[in-house]
C-alpha cells in the first residue's frame, strides 16, 4: 500500500467527503487540474504536503490551523507521469495549460484513481492526484482527521 498526505483548513476538514471531494482545485484548479475539473491534491509524504501547502499560502499566521488526512492505497491504481515526460520547463507558470491539460486528460478518461507526478514545489519529489469522481475511489483508506501544526519557528 501506498499513503498519501492532505492537509486542509479546518473549514474544509469536517469530514473525509469533505477532504476529499475536490471542490477546492474544482473552484480555484490547480497546477494539474483547470477550474471546473475535480481533483485532490496528496503529498506523498507528510513534509512534502505541508511544502506544497506553504508555497501556496498568502499569509504565514494561519499555519497553526490545518487539519492532516491519511489516505492509503494500493499501487495497481496508480499511474505515473515521470518528468522526462513533459517539456523540460514544465513547472514554470507559463506551462500551465500544458500542465493541467495532462491532468484534466487523466481525469475525462479514468484511466485511473491516482495519479503520481512531479513536484514543482521540492523537485525530484512528487505528489499524488485523486479522481474523486472514479469509480475506484473506494479503494482508497482513510484515516481519522488530525490536527496539523507547522513548527512555530515558521511563522514571525
């Protein structure tokens, strides 16, 4: 089995539907996914989740108040992308149609539940999408939702 991390703020932890409904990337899209396409973002490690989360962030104060989720799940619904597959400089903000183009492909044709590609935030690193929409999504375990603290030595 495979484990993924998602962190979330409290507003959207209130259950694992919640967290993993895709709403946020459906609203706002995402490196691999356009607005209007519902995916969920997983670090494949705590650390790298709670990287990919601070590059985002606008503000560094509401660190103390996320919420950690488990998901597990077994490599056999997992297809990858390895960045020799994509334009050397794919991570760069002008790729991003190209980017999301691959992910919102990934997610018309279910070609799987996961999908595990390269990090633009820590690179040789990588991050897992979720399909909330596949027919396979039951496959994945959840674990209970926990707080997550960023260390306080972040915030000043």
């Amino acid at each position: 089995m495979l484990r993924g991390w998602r962190l979330a703020a409290p507003r959207y932890a209130s259950s694992v539907d919640e967290m993993m409904s895709g709403e946020g990337a459906y609203h706002n899209g995402g490196r691999w996914n356009s607005k209007g396409v519902k995916v969920v973002y997983l670090g494949s490690s705590l650390a790298q989740a709670a990287m990919e989360l601070l590059v985002h962030l606008g503000r560094a104060d509401i660190l103390r108040y996320f919420h950690v989720l488990e998901v597990d799940f077994p490599e056999s619904i997992v297809q990858h992308i390895d960045s020799s597959e994509l334009p050397d400089n794919w991570a760069e903000p002008a790729m991003a149609a190209s980017v999301q183009q691959v992910g919102d492909d990934w997610v018309s044709n279910e070609s799987s539940v996961v999908l595990q590609v390269p990090s633009a935030a820590v690179m040789g690193e990588y991050n897992y999408l979720v399909n909330p929409q596949h027919p396979g999504i039951k496959k994945l375990v959840y674990s209970e939702i926990i707080p997550f603290n960023y260390d306080p030595r972040l915030i000043k």
